[in-house]
C-alpha cells in the first residue's frame, strides 16, 4: 500500500501524536508499505537530510496554540504534489489545516479516508482558549477546503452562537467534529476514554479503537551511565518519575502537592519530572512554596535512550493527567517494568488497578496515598512492576500495525466493490 499520513504536529515538536505518527509510519514500513508523511516545515531548515517520504509544508507561527505552527497547504501546485504519490489510503492524525488538506486529497483521489481523534480538543479548548477560536476557523471553512461545500449548512448552525456560552463552546467542538468525521470511513479511537467520549457525540463513521504499542528493542538504546548520577539524584532516593509536556492539563500540580505530603513521611522521596513546557515557572514556584524543591528534578527534554534509562532508574512512574486520550508514557513506564499510579484508569490498556499499579483519585491526598503505599510495600512494587512488563509485551508496535494494516485492507477492498 501507499499510506499518506496527514498531520499538523511532527518532529521536531515531541508529543503524543508526533510520537504515534512516526512509530506507526516505521512499523508499516516494515511491513511492506510506502508511508507518507506530509507535515508542517520546520521553523529552520534542519540540519540533517530527513527521509525522502516526510513531505513538509510552508508554516508559520500558530495563532491558536503557541508551540505549534501553522500551514496553508491549499494552493493548486500542492494538491497536485500531494495526489501525485498516488496514494490508496489517507490517515489523518490532526482535524487541522493538514488534517483537512489530507482529506480534500482523499475526496479528490477517491480513497479511503481514515482519522485517529488523538486529541481531546473539548477538554483542551477550556485550558487553552484559543484552541476554540482555531477551531471555530477551521469549522466554517473546513467544507470548502476539502471540496464539500453540502456541509457547509450543517456548519455553519453549528456556528450560530447560544447561551450560555460554555454550552454553546462545547456544542461547537461536538458538531463541528461530527462534521469533519462524516467524511471519514472509518475513525480510530486511541484508547476506551476515546471510544466513550466520540460515542457520546455520536459520531457518523465506523468506530475502532487502536492504541500505540510500545517497541521492546527501544530500551536496549537506554543511556549506559547511571541517570541519578547524571542528574544529581541522590543514590538512596525512592525515586518517581513522571514524563509529560510541563503544561497544566497534564495535572503536574497535583503530583507536586502530593510530594508536600509525603516528603515529612518519607524523607528519600524525590520527583523525576522529565518535559518541557509554558507551566514550568509555576510548577517550581508551587515546590518553592512547599518546601519541596530540594526533592524535585526538572530534567528538561530528555533525548529517547535517556528517558529509558531515567525509567530503568527509577521506581515508581506518576502520571495524574485526566486529559490525554492514550497513555504512551504510561505504556513505556509498564515496558520498563516499573509499577504505575494513575488517575484516568481508561486511557492504557495496561492501567489494571491492584495489578499493574494503582488507581488514585484526582486529589493530592489519594495521590500521596497511593504513592506512599508502593513506597512502603517494595515486594508489592516489584509485583506491579513485573505484571505491568508482562502487560506491556502484548502491546507491541508490531502488534498494532498489523491491526492497522488489518484496517486499511478491509477499507480498500470496499472501495473497489
């Protein structure tokens, strides 16, 4: 097959979707296929030469979210350039501006027309405001941008303000998507959480859910040298870690709050947080505020064979976000055998209360709680740990592509029907 991934978020910004788009597009490859990836452009020319099937466009400085950037891909010479690699099937990973320039190619080639919804966006918009307005934008013209002006009355009631006004926000961001699904044959959910929330929507396309694997060899790239040593973390620390973008929906604060708690219990207690992100200021004045700082690690963006080695050195990964849609942190965590403590028990496959880790409830009590427990009981962490490996290992990349691929066949069969 000749896969044509669009997508508005890629390398060299790391998160989630950056992360999956690549480890699918490598997992394909390797099955066989072509995969290609049309993307942003970077905000200078890398460096280094990047594979020829990553196909960049001309972006700019986005006005909806401050770490991304923006494309307008919709000129003749681009489409032409797109539908020139003769693609059998579109997956689009962003309902952005590549989201929708993918799906104008697929309506224009008649292929098949996939999207993964990787990103909450209801629950994004109310933490970052503009998100909604960037939305807004991309409902009202979205229908014209891929050539299917029928939508565009659905659309634009969607528009039609009402009050009040977070129902009306919410409404928006529900229909809007409904609209965009509609042109897709078949839309991916990354974990449970998603399935539920785009049932609830009602969304008018085939729905499946399909995680991102983790890939076993990965570790085997871990940095040799001790990360405690490298990042000054004492020897005799129990030590936590947790790796997310510094931002305030990833529920950093409440982990931090918890170490306000714990540290008069356990003194060796120390917090790994690996990231950057716009929240970092307030999360080290919140630690400055509890007295905490001395038993925290801001680490920065660590390199991949980095973070698999902080994991190896660690003993206990954190992560309270209740806004990502899939785990990939959670599932590296489980690969590298360290017992887990969550919030969102629905967004990995591998967060198996009382088995893999523990469940706490969004407040900095249960988090501390649950915490302090694996800290006091470490045969029930090694237990966790070694159950969250074994669960891990049945999520692999490989695994998922071939259901990918599974996918992609049954969709491409119908078609020529």
């Amino acid at each position: 097959m000749r896969i044509g991934f669009f997508t508005d978020s890629y390398f060299p910004w790391v998160n989630g979707v950056s992360v999956s788009v690549k480890a699918f597009a490598e997992e394909l490859e390797k099955l066989g296929h072509e995969v290609y990836i049309f993307c942003p452009g970077n905000a200078r020319k890398n460096d280094a030469a990047e594979h020829s099937h990553i196909i960049r466009f001309r972006s700019f400085p986005s006005i909806w979210h401050e770490e991304f950037r923006d494309t307008i891909p919709f000129s003749t010479k681009n489409i032409e350039q797109a539908k020139s690699y003769n693609l059998d099937i579109v997956h689009v990973h962003t309902p952005a501006q590549m989201g929708i320039f993918g799906a104008r190619i697929a309506r224009e080639t008649g292929v098949p027309l996939v999207t993964t919804y990787h990103t909450d966006i209801e629950q994004y918009a109310e933490v970052y405001r503009r998100i909604l307005l960037g939305f807004i934008a991309g409902a009202a013209f979205g229908p014209v941008a891929i050539g299917n002006v029928s939508m565009l009355r659905d659309t634009m009631l969607t528009l039609k303000p009402e009050r009040p006004i977070r129902n009306w926000n919410k409404k928006i961001v529900r229909e809007g998507l409904n609209v965009f699904h509609g042109n897709c044959d078949l839309v991916i959910a990354p974990s449970i959480k998603i399935l539920k929330v785009l049932k609830s929507y009602k969304t008018p396309a085939p729905l499946v859910v399909l995680a991102t694997g983790v890939d076993p060899e990965e570790p085997k790239n871990a940095t040799k040298s001790n990360m405690r040593d490298k990042l000054g973390i004492p020897k005799d620390a129990i030590l936590l870690m947790i790796t997310a973008r510094l931002g305030q929906e990833k529920n950093i604060q409440t982990l931090i709050g918890a170490m306000g708690k714990m540290v008069t219990l356990e003194p060796r207690v120390h917090l790994l947080i690996a990231g950057i992100g716009p929240h970092q200021d307030l999360f080290e004045q919140q630690a400055d505020e509890l007295n905490v700082a001395q038993h925290i690690t801001f680490a920065g963006l660590l390199s991949r064979p980095d973070i698999y080695a902080a994991l190896r050195d660690s003993d206990i990964f954190a992560f309270p976000s209740v806004m990502d849609t899939q785990g990939l942190v959670l599932n590296e965590a489980a690969l590298m055998g360290l017992p887990l403590v969550y919030v969102d028990e629905e967004i990995s496959p591998l967060t198996i209360n009382k088995k893999t880790g523990l469940r706490a409830k969004n407040t900095v009590k249960s988090v501390a709680d649950s915490i302090m427990t694996l800290i006091k009981q470490p045969e029930l962490r090694k237990r966790y740990g070694q159950a969250a490996h074994t669960a891990a290992m049945t999520l692999t990349m490989s695994k998922q592509a071939k259901s990918l691929e599974s996918q992609y066949q049954k969709l491409i069969d119908s078609s020529k029907k």
